[in-house]
C-alpha cells in the first residue's frame, strides 16, 4: 500500500490541519465604454470636481526600468460607503479617460473571509440601494456629459457593459501552523473552489472536473507565492498587495480592446448593412455617396485599429507579457481581430467594385463622345465635299 503522508493534495486538504483559515484582500470590478468615435487631442483638466492626472503604474521589484505602459488620463473619485452582502463596505473609483473615445471604470471593494467560495457572492454586487452595475452605469453617463466638449461623434447611447470581475488575494497565504502555502499547490487542492468563484456557481459539487480544469488551466506563477488564474468572466490573482496593480492594468487594457473591438464591429456591420441596401438602388447620384462614405470607414477605422494596438502595447516584461497573453485568448480577441479585418476588406472591395463601376461609366462616356465626334467630323467632310 502507498502512504499518502506529505502528498500535497492531501496535507493541504480544506478542513486538514494545513487549510487557510483567512482570505484578505480585494475584488476589482473593471468596467469599459466605448462613448465616442475619439477623445478631441486636447487634456482634460477636470473630471466631476475633481483634477486629472496622468495614470502611472507603482514599479514592483520585478518590473525592469524599461517597463513602458501607456499612460492615459485618470481621476480618482472619493470612496462611497455601501451595504453589501457582508456588511458595510467601502467604494473606491477610478476613472481613465482613453483618446480611441473610451472610459475605463474600476472600482474595489475590500474583502476578508474564511473561505474561497464565500466570495462568489461579490459577482453581481449588490447593495441595500440597488446593483453596483447601475451605479457605475450611472457616472459613466455623467463622465459623457461632462466630457461632451471633448467628444468626437459621440454615441447616442451607452451599451450595456458587464464588469470583468477580478478578486486580487493578499500572499502569502498561511495554514493554521502559520506556515506559507506554494500559490500552485494551494490551487492544485482549491482548483474546484477556485473554478465555482471564477464561474460564479456557488455550489462546489455541481461542476464538473472538466469545467474545473477549464476554467482554471489558464494560470501562471512567477514566485513561489503569486499566481493568476485567467477566465472569461473573471481571473483571480494572489500576489503582495503592492504588485496588484500592474496585473490589473494588463487585464483593464484586454477588457478594453474587447469592448472597442465590440464596438467596431457593430460600426462595420451598421455600414455593410448600410452600403449593400444603397448598392441596390438605382439612382446614380446615390453611388457617389456610398463610394465617400466607404472610403471614410476604411480609413477611419484603420487608423482606429492602429490606436487601440498603441495602447495595448507593453514592453520589458516577460510575465506580464504572458498574462495578456493568456487573457486575450479568453477574450478571443485575436478573432475579433481577424472578424474585423474580414469586414474592412469586404468593404475594401465594394469600394473597389463602385470604382471599377465609375470607371466603366466614364470610359463608356468617353467611347459615346469619341464615336459622336467621328461622326461629326464625317457629316462635316460630306457637306464640305458636297458644296
């Protein structure tokens, strides 16, 4: 018989003598709009009372002086005071002000609990006076209306955007003994906890082991005692607190992108719909409209995709690098990519199609005025031949 003392999946069983008994730390609900066509080039002073200053990320021991990020607008809002599932809880909001014509949104909430799955109850947060999703909702709307000098063809109504949800563990986590835990074994014990959390399913039993191994198979580690497990709807990052934002800013940049991505591709189907009905008209002076107005789409958006890559570029950072990686997967944004480009080129060749059709037009207009002069020229020789 094979002794399983010391095995690490049983030493560190939930209710052995090695469980955690406290989880501390914060969920970071990180919201993305898309508000406009672009920001105006200028820089916005104020923000609902309150001074812009430029977003910087706090170098950790393991960022290298190259580390480049970009660096957009933001205001830091004073923290509101709710009721939530667990008792009173504390607000604090971040607002970054993007130029590609977006708004970025976080907001923390501070936890402590005994056990993982006690934090599924912080998806979907409610308060004792409504939803944080409608609060958040709420100042998006009144950031656009104080932002409507800046605005560049400005969307006339916000779409309905859900939170990436990201609960950021303090590490080391310890047992009871008060002994540190690996951040890869605690997960090779916790990895059905960690999956319920990520696919907000409060009972544990109810998921599958495949569910459980995909939902959490996308997770790195670069220390003993830090880890990120990347999902579609959520990720869950145990690190010293002070290495939190760097990883939280790489994954509020994906969650942008997908939701500029989203509204790129409602553009470009609005236009093909669009084009393919004024393709079928007959009146001519119509075509010379569509043909100005592709032609703009694929310049502007063009030129739109090149912004929104700028600002999802991030040098000097390996690690970093491959959780971006990992979280565009999720996102499928190399799809979203390759959707859109499907799109510009399909708009690409009705662009060329109207101009080939112009082209014909005038080289037939051209052939009708040629053949009319021969025949003026010929009626003019015989009347000349006749007098």
């Amino acid at each position: 018989m094979v002794s399983l003392v010391g095995h690490p999946e049983t030493s560190h069983r939930p209710g052995g003598s090695s469980s955690v008994t406290r989880y501390a730390g914060e969920v970071v609900y990180i919201y993305a709009f898309d508000v406009a066509y672009e920001m105006a080039r200028l820089p916005v002073r104020e923000l609902l009372g309150h001074p812009l200053a430029q977003f910087s990320v706090d170098a950790s021991k393991r960022s290298p002086k190259q580390l480049f990020f970009y660096r957009p607008q933001m205001v830091r809002l004073p923290p509101l005071e709710r009721i939530g599932p667990r008792g009173p809880v504390r607000l604090d909001r971040v607002v970054k002000l993007l130029p590609v014509g977006a708004v970025s949104i976080t907001v923390r909430v501070p936890f402590d609990v005994t056990r993982i799955e006690d934090l599924v109850v912080y998806h979907d947060l409610q308060f004792s006076n409504g939803a944080l999703h409608h609060e958040v909702r709420h100042l998006a709307e009144e950031v656009c209306r104080e932002l409507s000098p800046y605005l560049v063809r400005p969307i006339a109504q916000l779409a309905e955007e859900e939170a990436y949800t990201v609960f950021c563990v303090e590490s080391p986590l310890q047992t009871k003994e008060g002994t540190p835990l690996s951040a890869e074994d605690w997960l090779k014990v916790h990895r059905r906890e960690v999956a319920s959390l990520l696919t907000q399913e409060p009972d544990v039993d109810h998921l599958s082991k495949q569910e459980s191994d995909e939902s959490t198979g996308r997770y790195l580690s670069y220390y003993e005692h830090d880890l990120v497990v990347v999902d579609w709807d959520a990720a869950l990052i145990m690190d010293e607190p002070q290495n939190f934002d760097e990883t939280l800013y790489v994954m509020e940049l994906a969650n942008l992108q997908l939701a500029e991505l989203e509204a790129y591709d409602r553009i470009l189907d609005e236009a093909l719909e669009r084009s393919y009905r004024d393709l079928g008209e007959q009146p001519l002076r119509r075509k010379g409209d569509v043909r100005r107005e592709l032609r703009e789409i694929r310049v502007d958006l063009a030129r739109l995709s090149d912004e929104l890559s700028n600002i999802t570029k991030f040098f000097g950072d390996w690690h970093l690098a491959r959780i971006y990686e990992n979280i565009s997967a999720r996102f499928h944004l190399g799809d979203w990519h390759r959707t859109i480009d499907e799109k510009l080129k399909t708009l690409a060749n009705l662009y060329q199609l109207l101009q080939h059709d112009q082209t014909n037009r005038w080289m037939l207009m051209l052939e009708a005025t040629i053949v009319l002069l021969f025949v003026i020229d010929l009626v003019l020789l015989f009347v000349g031949l006749k007098g």
